[in-house]
C-alpha cells in the first residue's frame, strides 16, 4: 500500500512564525502536491513537484514556498505565518508526471495560526 | 474537467448495498469517472476509476452508464466506517490535467 505521511496532524504557530511542515511517501512517486482544505471552498493546489527541485504554482501560492531536494520528501514552507493560513493542509503523491494516476493523500495537518 | 453532480447526503443501514449518484451529462469521451472520499477529519482516499467498462476493486464497484453521462458507486456491504463525503470527479487521465478538484460531494450516512 502507498503510505503518505504528514509531519504533524496538529500545529499551533504563531503569526510572523516560519513554518515548515514535512511530507514523506514511500512509494517512488514522480508527483507530489500540497493542498489546503477550508469549509466551503473545497480542495486548492498550492504547489505541486513532478520531479526533484521541480515545482509548479498551483491556483493560491502567495505567502507558500516549497522544497523538493529527494524524490520521496515534499516540504511545504509558510514564510511568516498569518491568521488566514490557518487551514487543514494535505499532501499527497502520485505515480508518474505524464499521466495523471490516482492521488494518495496523507492525514493531513491542521495548522492553526494565532 | 467535466462538472459533476452528486446529492448532498445519503443514509444507507450498515450490512447494506450504498449506491451513490453521480451525473456528469457534458463528460468528453478521454475523461475517466474517478471516485475519491474523505472521512471527517483525514486526507481523501481515491476508491475506484474508470473510462467505459464497469470496475470493481476490494473496495467498491463502478457502474457507468452507456452513454457515459453519470455513473454509480456501490458499496456492496457498507459499515459505519464507510461513513464519509464520497466525491465523484471527471478528469482527463494524461496530459497537464494532474490537479484534483473536488465538488461537494454527498454525505453517506451508514446507520446502524
């Protein structure tokens, strides 16, 4: 079974803190993806990585910024945290960069930011 | 993609078959039915795909009409721990299309 593990399920941050939560899959997968999930506006791509020190912007990439540099760990990075990131944030990865498989999400990570 | 239309919520008795809806009238012929769900609090969990041919997998099956324009999921023995938002997405398989994006998909409720 693919396993995509998240860092944290819950984090507590400050505003104006950096934040960095981790991501690890264990499959060999060429793609991975951070989302955030907020109630009522569903499921939004941050970035997503098609291969090492790859990465493309998805629709919300202001205040984010992120870290490919082995293929299995995709780090997500909020710069200065603030109010309005606080979000369940998820990860997930799939097989191969040139047809679009099936994703795998981890358990996500509820970031709350005070 | 393609939009879907799935109904807000759903009960089913637990031990029973689950069949969940899904229309997806303007689909286009290299679009796959892809079915996704989320327990309250966990990241999504992809269930089953398929382009024309009904699926079935150790989870669930997948029934696509002839015409492609909806689809059903069936849960053939559903449990309380089937109890989740069921997601019903229409994407392209290759190409630049690797984004997922979730509708509001349809409450299930299993009872016991």
């Amino acid at each position: 079974d693919v396993k995509v593990t998240q860092s944290s399920r819950y984090l507590v941050k400050r505003t104006g803190e950096k934040v960095f939560l981790e991501c690890v899959q264990d499959m060999d997968h060429e793609n991975m993806f951070w989302y955030r999930q907020d109630p009522g506006l569903g499921l939004r791509l941050i970035y997503f990585s098609y291969d090492v020190k790859m990465k493309e912007k998805g629709d919300i990439p202001e205040g984010y910024s992120v870290s490919r540099e082995k293929k299995e760990r995709f780090s997500l990075i909020l710069e200065s945290a603030s109010t309005n990131q606080t979000s369940m944030y998820l990860c997930a990865s799939s097989l191969s960069a040139v047809v679009s498989y099936e994703q795998y999400f981890g358990p996500g990570t509820r970031l709350t930011v005070t | 993609d393609a939009k879907t239309t799935q109904p807000p919520s759903m009960d089913c008795a637990e031990g029973r078959a689950a069949n969940l809806p899904c229309n997806h009238s303007t689909i286009s012929g290299n679009e796959y039915v892809y079915w996704y769900r989320q327990i309250h609090s966990q990241g999504p969990q992809y269930i089953i795909h398929g382009l024309k041919n009904n699926e079935t997998n150790e989870m669930a099956s997948l029934i696509i009409t002839e015409d492609r324009k909806s689809s059903t999921l069936i849960l053939p023995h559903a449990t309380l721990r089937d109890t989740a938002v069921y997601y019903c997405i229409v994407r392209l398989h290759s190409g630049s299309a690797r984004q997922l994006t979730f509708g509001s998909g349809t409450q299930l409720t299993v009872l016991p």
